[in-house]
C-alpha cells in the first residue's frame, strides 16, 4: 500500500527521513545562501529574473536553514535520541512521518512563495499566513510525539538533553505564535518589540536548547565518558530557560523602544554568559582525557568544533548587546558573521554530527567513505573561518564609515575583497554540503554501505551511558 | 503515567518561568508601550504624489522585494546626514515594521525629496549607472506601476519630519560677541582678515573660498566651499565658534589654539565677504585654482514624477518648482541629468519597466 509505504510505522523511518530530508533542504538553503553572497560580489551577475534578486534569495535562504534544514534536522535527531534515552519507542511513527511529509510541504511551498516576493515583509518570519498555521501543526504533532514518548518511558531519570527537548518543544511553537503576527497588525515599535522577541528566541528557545541538549547528548555517547555534572547541567538549563528569553530587544537597542525594555535585554543578555560557561565546562570536563579522539572520529570532531564556535558565539554576543559596542557595530557585516557563527558555525555542526552518529545506527549501514567525512570537516570549517574571517572585517569597515560620518559612496567599494572572500567561503561550505548528500545517497541507497545490522535497528535497546 | 509525578517541579518551572517572561517582555510592552501618533510621521495621503501613484502600495512593493534586508528606517543620535531623528510615535501606523538590522545600503528615513523622482526611478533600474561601486540589485524587473509606486513611496518617507534647528554656537559665544572690539563689517577688518586668511585657511578651502586648496584632494571629508549660499546665512557668533573650535568630524582645526581672538575676529570679517556662487566638486589636479565659469548643476527637487505616456516617460519635461537660486531651470547640462542613462549591455530594461530616458 502507498500509504503504508509514505507513512511507514518501521522503528527508526521517521528520524531516519527527517535527517535525509534535513539535508535535501539544507543544499537548497545554502545554495541560495551561495548565490546571495555571490551578488553582493558582483551585483550585476543576474539582471530581470525576481526570483534570483538578493532579498529574495536571502528570504530563502533563511527559512530554508532554520525551519529547513535545522528544525527537521533537530526533530529528526530527537526522533531517534529520546528513544534511546528513555528506551522506549517512538511513540508513533505514523504521525512522525506524517509530521515529515507536512514539513517537505511546507518547505516546498516556502521555496515557491518566497522566491516569487509573497512575505509577510517581518525578518525571520516571512512565511505566510498558511504556511505560519502549518508549521505550527507540524511542532505540536513533534511535541505530542516526543512527550507521549517521554510519558512512556522506561527509565525513570530523566537525563538532561531530555530536559531541553522538552523545554524546547514546550517554548517553540508559542514562541512561534507569539513571534509571527500573521492575523494581527501592530503599531510599529511593538510590532518590532514581538519580532525580535520571536527574532532572537528562535534561537534561545529552540536552536540553542535542542542543540544544546544534542551536544549533551553525544558528547558522553561518543567519549565513553560519564557526564562531568549533573548539577552543572542543571544550572545551564535553568539559566537559559530564564536569561534567553528577555533578550530580543538588543536588536533594536538604538530605536525609539523604551529604555527599561532595552535595559532587560541587554542585562540578560550578559547573565547569559553564566549559562553558557556551565554548559562549556561541563562538556570541556566531560571530554577530559579524551580529546585525541577527536583525530580519529569524525563525529566527534564535529561535536567538538560545534562546541568550540558555541564559545566564540556565545562570548562575543553578550559583549557586542552591550550598548556602548552594539553602538559602534551594529547594523554591519559583523552582525551578520554572528548571526553565522551561531546557527552555521554552531547549531549546523552539532546537527552534521547528529546526522553522521545517528544514520548508521537507523539504517544499519556504516558510511561508505570516511574521506568524504574528512574532506565535509575540513571544506566546512575552512570555509566557515574564512566566511566569520571577512564578514567581521568587513563589519568593522562599515562601523568605522558610519561611525565617522562618512558618506556610503566613499567606503562601499572598499568592501568588494570581502564579498568576494566571503562567496569563495560559501561555495566551499556548498560544496562540504553536497559531499555531505552524496555520502548519504551512497550509503543509504547504494550497495556501497557496509551493512553492521541486517536486523531492524530498535534505538529504544540502544545502550545509553551518560 | 508512573513517570510523570516526580517531575512535576520541574514541568511547572519550564511553564511558570516562560510565562513570567512573556508577561515582562512581550505583553507589557504591549500595555505600557502605545506611543501617540506625531505629526513626524510619514504622511502617505494627501501627497503630491498620490495624484500619479500610490505610496502605500509603494510600501508593500519595499515589504515585498525586501529593501529592509539592506537599507534601514530609523536615524540614530550618532548619524550624521541621514536628516532628523525619529520619534516614537513615528511608526504607529508603520506595519509590518520596516526598522531593519543592517545598513548595506544607506538609510531611508528621510530619504524623501532628497533625489528627484527620476533619479530614484533610474536608479532602481540600474545602480551603478547613477553610483557607481553600488551593490544595490537592479530591480529592472518590477513593472512600470510598481516602480512608480516605490519611488512614490520613497518620495514620502520623512515628509513629516521638517528640520527646524541648525547646530547653533554655545551660549558662550555671545560673550565673545559682546566683547569683540573689531567691527566684522568693515573693509579694514577684512582686509586684516585676508592675509590670516591666505596664511591659514586656503591650503584646504581655497583662495576663492571654495573649498578646492591643493590639501581638499587629499580629505575623504572636503573641506566647505564658502561660496555656497547656506554659508551666507550664517551669524557672526557661528562663525567664530567654527574657526575656534573646528567641525566635528572632519579635519578642520581649532585655530582657537593659534589665533588670538581679535585674528579670528578679522578672519570672520573676511569670510563674510566670500562671493556667493555655486558649488562645484574638485575631481582633478588639473581643476584646481583656476577660473572656471559657475558651473550649474541639476537640481534636486521634490517635482512629480509625471505619468508615463506610451510607456516611456520623457526626460526633457524636467520643469519645476524654482531652482534654489533663481536660476533657470532649462540650463541644466544635458550630462547630468538622468535622461543620460543608458543601461548595460547585459540588461536591456524589458518592455514592461521602460528606463526614464527616452526623451532625448
């Protein structure tokens, strides 16, 4: 039957199709990605063609990598982690292939709208209307899913990344509702109050605390190390459960708003460093006499580099939301590093590992190259550095021009080598990228995967040591 | 359900401590936060231009092509030249919000009345014809009524706010004044004032004032051409308080540490003797000190952009209001205005977004 087929209740199918699907959306997020930054480097490359004009491929480009390719990433990968840390099965497999095929939909309707200019014009949320109420379906059937899940669960404890992915698909889909304002309009300054509230949590709420809770959820896995502490963990949990949140309004900082809406984000702004050192030490502590695996296993290398750009992001964010740096920076090409440094650098690599931990285990086959492994690390890394490397420069040629009053004519065209730098960065993460594809198409559909497992993979015995 | 009793301190936390947050930043806001509409607002009715385009379905054109992803909509206390700062109460009516987070592109709060509507409109078809070294896309795609709803909507951007103060001299100043004992409106304290002058002042504004002295090649900031009429206006005490304190952001000097006061005194003298005339831009060494004829540049006006007919609108209609100056406005060279565009070879304009040229 086709529909046993599309909906298919086989343990492990709707992790493993939301990772593959994950993939197939994240070369097209970052192929527009691609073609955007190579505009900037040469405005004229494509002329009367409205759906390859920058803001339109940029309006993709964004939806595509964070609802595309990291939020099917991230529910894929919980599809798989929460079993095997409760030890119990998915608690529908029907429904999390359904969830899949509703967020392909969605997905293929954002690639149709977007492209063609129908935005709600609110960064971040451009999605339209129907598309807003689908996506909303989509997070609560995954909600339902996972706690029905955790409900079922055969180990009492609830180990920490369990804790995050429940916070996490607690806060989305209301952040989601609160941040879209699709059926209500707003006076300008709360309506830029609510989107950078949603703007900033999509990160804090569903980014950063999934990823998190992946990050806590390998690190131990992959080392063979125990957690370093519990109690650690705890704190960094409840701390960015309190201190995300508030921060949105250091977006804004130099508009009209009001100044003690202002004076909350930038002051959770900073008590999030106390979060995210606990976090760090937690992990740096757990890898401890372990770090020369990172040589050899590929998976955790990406873990480990995920943790390390989690450092930079995280130190660099609350310093540039304080009002005398975000002041000189703000509204350049460094804020646009950051914004890549958080969900490329950081959240991307954790799910790129997740992808490469978790598709042998769901479909019993081992990767059919660990050179294409390596050369996704290093293209994807390299590329990456180079990319923060010249957005940050370029950020401070533009700080400095409007910081000193000089007019944009005079500066602009001392910013082409950086646009150039920054297009050959994107077409080496593109090119990570679809090395990436081709290793799943050759290991998941070829014979060139080296079976480990002829019997159906059941995640809910998987060993759990943490 | 065995599992979920011990940790319902927790479950609680996650809701309770969500909630509180939203409460403080997201409804709050919404309580405490109703800003009164100003009169600065922009006003997109009842606008000159509302009689050959629509400026709100303008701004759904500038929501729809995603111009808020490069240009931005509020001025800041540290911007210098993007025209008056925004109030509050400015965007009540602005939905969705247009406030943008990154400035690849200049900012568009005020950017209304700055460049003639055939200029905005050339422009979005092909930049770089009219900037060169721009980024900006070409937008050659949208079609004729679009275009001229954008540039209609541009047109009205700022239109509410009206600059009403210039930077004036600090109280201290009128001390100064009350206490000059040179008269700054007679030739003999003009003629002190030449030599200081010469000595001082005309390595970078010029013998004539104009701002083109050999050093104004070398400034990113040009040194202010004297023989522009704004100068005229400007009041003893302004004047002192410049050549004393020097302009902020740019290289003029403090001559407060050099001169004494009677020498800014005769200085002052002189420069109000500066003929007016037009100002012109030093490009070449070859230009600089010589004599050359007022040169008569276009002007920018807040003219209507005409309804096209046929399609393509004509250049040569550019009549307006009266040139800042009085002069005539059919004098303008052919070279700089924006009929002159020719667009690249790699983007003939299609039929439907025709370039304002034509006419010529």
């Amino acid at each position: 039957m086709l529909v046993d087929r599309l909906l298919s209740d086989r343990e492990g199918s709707a992790a493993r199709n939301f990772l593959i699907s994950a993939v197939f959306w994240s070369i097209w997020g970052m192929g527009a990605g691609l073609f955007a930054s190579l505009e900037f480097a040469f405005p004229d490359l494509v002329h009367n063609v409205p759906q390859f004009s920058m803001p339109h491929l940029r309006m993709f480009h964004v939806n595509a990598v964070a609802i595309g390719w990291l939020s099917m990433g991230y529910v894929g990968s919980m599809f798989y982690m929460v079993p095997a840390l409760t030890k119990a099965k998915l608690w529908s497999e029907k429904l999390g292939n359904f969830t899949m095929w509703a967020w392909n939909l969605l997905m293929a309707c954002a690639f149709g709208t977007l492209l063609n200019g129908f935005t709600e014009g609110r960064e971040y949320a451009e999605l339209g209307a129907i598309l807003d109420v689908l996506v909303v379906v989509a997070l609560i059937c995954t909600a339902l899913n996972i706690y029905m899940t955790m409900v079922n669960r055969k180990i009492k404890k609830l180990y920490v990344s369990l804790w995050y992915f429940l916070g996490a698909l607690f806060w989305f889909p209301l952040v989601y509702i609160i941040g879209q304002r699709t059926f209500v309009a707003l006076p300008g300054l709360n309506d830029a109050i609510i989107g950078w509230f949603y703007g900033h949590n999509i990160l804090g709420m569903w980014f950063t605390t999934v990823g998190v809770g992946m990050m806590y959820y390998l690190l131990p896995r992959i080392t063979q190390n125990p957690l370093y502490s519990h109690g650690l963990s705890m704190l960094g949990f409840w701390g960015i459960a309190l201190f995300y949140a508030p921060t949105g309004t250091h977006h804004i900082l130099q508009s009209p708003v009001p100044e003690w809406l202002k004076a909350i984000a930038v002051i959770s702004s900073v008590f999030l460093l106390v979060p995210v050192m606990t976090v760090l030490t937690n992990f740096f502590m757990t890898m401890k006499g372990k770090w020369q695996m990172g040589v050899t296993d590929l998976t955790l290398r990406f873990t480990i580099t995920s943790c390390i750009f989690y450092l930079i992001t995280c130190t660099q964010g609350p310093f540039q939301a304080t009002r005398w740096i975000n002041w000189y920076l703000h509204f350049t090409q460094w804020v646009v590093g950051h914004a890549h440094l958080a969900l490329l650098g950081t959240f991307s690599f954790i799910l790129t590992a997740s992808v490469y931990y978790g598709l042998p285990r769901l479909t019993g086959r081992e990767w059919a190259s660990q050179g294409l492994i390596r050369a996704h690390w290093w293209l994807k890394t390299l590329g990456f550095t180079l990319m923060m490397i010249s957005l940050t420069t370029a950020g401070l040629i533009q700080s400095a021009g409007w910081h000193h009053g000089i007019p944009i004519d005079m500066w602009a065209m001392e910013l082409k080598p950086y646009w150039i730098l920054r297009g050959i960065s994107g077409i080496m993460i593109v090119l990570g990228q679809l090395l990436f594809a081709y290793n799943i198409w050759k290991t998941v559909y070829t014979n060139a995967g080296i079976v480990i497992d002829t019997k159906t993979p059941t995640l809910s015995t998987m060993e759990v040591k943490s | 359900m065995n599992g979920i009793n011990g940790y319902r301190l927790g479950a609680s936390g996650i809701i309770i401590t969500f909630f509180t947050i939203i409460t403080a930043t997201v409804l709050l806001p919404m309580v405490l936060f109703n800003p009164t509409k100003t009169t600065s607002a922009n006003a997109y009715k009842d606008t000159p231009y509302n009689q050959v385009a629509d400026p709100e379905r303008g701004r759904r054109i500038y929501v729809r092509e995603g111009c808020v992803y490069c240009h931005t909509q509020f001025t800041r206390l540290q911007d210098r030249g993007y025209g008056p700062l925004v109030k509050a109460g400015d965007y009540v009516s602005e939905t969705p919000h247009q406030l943008g987070t990154a400035r690849t592109g200049p900012d568009l709060t005020n950017e209304g009345g700055r460049m003639a509507s055939e200029w905005q409109k050339a422009h979005l078809v092909q930049p770089r014809a009219l900037k060169p070294g721009s980024i900006m896309p070409s937008f050659s795609f949208l079609t004729d009524r679009d275009m001229n709803d954008l540039v209609a909507y541009l047109q009205t951007l700022g239109n509410g706010r009206k600059v009403t103060t210039y930077v004036q001299a600090p109280d201290e100043y009128e001390k100064f004044l009350a206490n000059r004992k040179v008269d700054t409106a007679s030739d003999a304290a003009a003629n002190a004032g030449r030599g200081i002058y010469t000595q001082n002042c005309a390595v970078c504004h010029g013998l004539e004032g104009r701002g083109n002295g050999p050093n104004s090649i070398t400034l990113e900031k040009k040194p202010a051409n004297f023989t522009r009429a704004f100068y005229k206006q400007y009041p003893d005490a302004f004047w002192f308080y410049r050549v004393r304190e020097g302009v902020p952001g740019t290289r003029m000097p403090h001559f407060g540490e050099i001169l004494s006061e009677e020498q800014m005194w005769y200085l002052v003298a002189y420069l109000k003797t500066l003929p007016k005339d037009q100002e012109e831009v030093i490009n070449d060494i070859s230009q600089l000190n010589e004599v050359t004829p007022a040169v008569k540049l276009p002007r920018l006006t807040n003219q209507v952009y005409e309804p096209s007919t046929g399609g393509a609108h004509s250049g040569g209609e550019e009549h307006g209001t009266e040139g800042p100056n009085g002069e005539d406005p059919g004098n303008q060279p052919q070279g700089n205005t924006p009929g002159e565009y020719v667009p690249s070879k790699a983007a003939p304009p299609p039929e439907t977004a025709p370039a304002p040229a034509g006419g010529h």
